[in-house]
C-alpha cells in the first residue's frame, strides 16, 4: 500500500467512479473505448492532483479507478474527468 503525501496531509483513498453514456447508448466498441481511455490518461498530466490507476470500459459505460487529493473536492475532480473526456 502506498501512501501519498502533501504539505500537510499523508492519505491513502481510492475513488471508483462509473461514467455512463447518454441514454445508455453502446458507443465503446473498438477505437472509441482506447481513445476515451487515452483522454482520461491525459487529465492526470494537466491536474497532478488526480492519479487515475485503472481505466476499463464496457460499451455503454467506463470504469475509472482514481484517487485524489483532499484538498480537491471529488465533485470538481468528477467534472474535469466529465469536461476533459467528452
């Protein structure tokens, strides 16, 4: 297990979040679920805040294991993913 650290904090916290598509739809099949992947990739080189560990999609919907930092709150860190990969 590994602890991250910060000026004044020492945390160790994994988030699980599930992005669905609208209406469900099946669009990650093929080269859109890789490219979706590679985008939520890139937030963690912009936002060093937000680790992502894992990233698997299913066709209507992708799983994203992440873990942030407490002094962002896990609403703000949801939206850059949502504003980042859409």
């Amino acid at each position: 297990m590994k602890y991250n650290r910060q000026g004044h904090a020492v945390f160790y916290n994994r988030y699980h979040l599930v992005i669905s598509t609208k209406y469900r739809r099946k669009i990650f099949k093929g080269g859109m679920a890789e490219y979706l992947k590679l985008k939520i990739r890139e937030v963690q080189r912009h936002h060093p805040d937000i680790v992502i560990h894992e990233v698997n999609t299913d066709q209507a919907h992708a799983h994203i294991l992440l873990s942030i930092a407490p002094k962002l709150a896990i609403a703000h860190a949801v939206t850059i993913l949502n504003a980042n990969s859409s």
